[in-house]
C-alpha cells in the first residue's frame, strides 16, 4: 500500500481502469490510469489523491495531490492544475533561494522548470499561484 492509505487514485472508482468499482481487485491493467471527473492522465496512481474518493459525485472537488518528497513520512502536496509536482535530485529553491540534494520541480510552459527545496516551500509557492483555492489535504505541512 502506498504512503497515505488506501484513498489513492489507485484504487478510485473514477479511474478508467476500475470501471467505476473503488478498491477493484482486477483493474484493467491494459488501460492508463485516467482520471474521468478532471480528464487527466494520473501516471502514479498509487501516489496520487482527491477528495473525491470520499465521495461518489462526479464534480470534481479541490486539487489532485501528489505525494511530495519524503519529509518524515510523505505528506500530499496539490498539482499545479493538471500539472503534477516532480521528484527532483539537486536543484536551487525558487523560494529560499538555496541549493538542495532532492526537491521537488514543477514544470513551466514559457521557462525553466520552478524548483522547490521542500514540500512546504512549494505549497507556499503554490498558495500564491491559487489564490482562493484551498489544499486541506496539505493541512499538516503548514502545522510542522
């Protein structure tokens, strides 16, 4: 089972691949992980969430998640849209300013990828990229 529990895209009824079963023992493994609320390829699906899997509407509710770096334990850290935060090695935070081992990296349209030395110096990026949206399922990395 991956970091967080059983709650993951993975196991969600919206991914195509469960034909609309949550928890499916027998996945269509020949097809993509593709979410069908938000039409977006989940590629990790096992270390990707919403808060949709709580709950059987079809309105999409708040961001997709990704696992972030390991930071005692994994904490979940929203997409950038459709665009989902990458596992880097060393790089120099667009936050701190300061170089790191691993980090995280999300990639731009016009420019280079924004680096980020940790799962909280992306949120805080991420919060001023989207503001009036909400990440509660980012909630403890702001509280440690």
């Amino acid at each position: 089972m991956p970091n967080g529990g059983p709650d993951n895209c993975g196991t969600c009824g919206f991914n195509r691949r469960n034909l609309g079963i949550w928890r499916n023992p027998l996945p269509a493994e020949g097809q993509p992980p593709f979410c069908e609320i938000r039409g977006v390829f989940v590629i990790a699906d096992h270390w990707t969430y919403c808060q949709k899997w709580h709950t059987p509407s079809r309105e999409p509710v708040g961001p997709l998640y990704a696992s972030g770096i390991y930071d005692a334990g994994y904490h979940r850290i929203p997409w950038h849209g459709s665009v989902e935060p990458e596992e880097i090695g060393p790089g120099n935070c667009a936050e701190c300013h300061r170089p790191f081992a691993d980090g995280l990296q999300i990639p731009m349209v016009e420019g280079a990828p924004l680096q980020f030395c940790s799962n909280l110096h992306y949120l805080e990026w991420w919060k001023r990229e989207h503001p009036g949206e909400s990440a509660p399922m980012s909630a403890g990395i702001l509280a440690s």
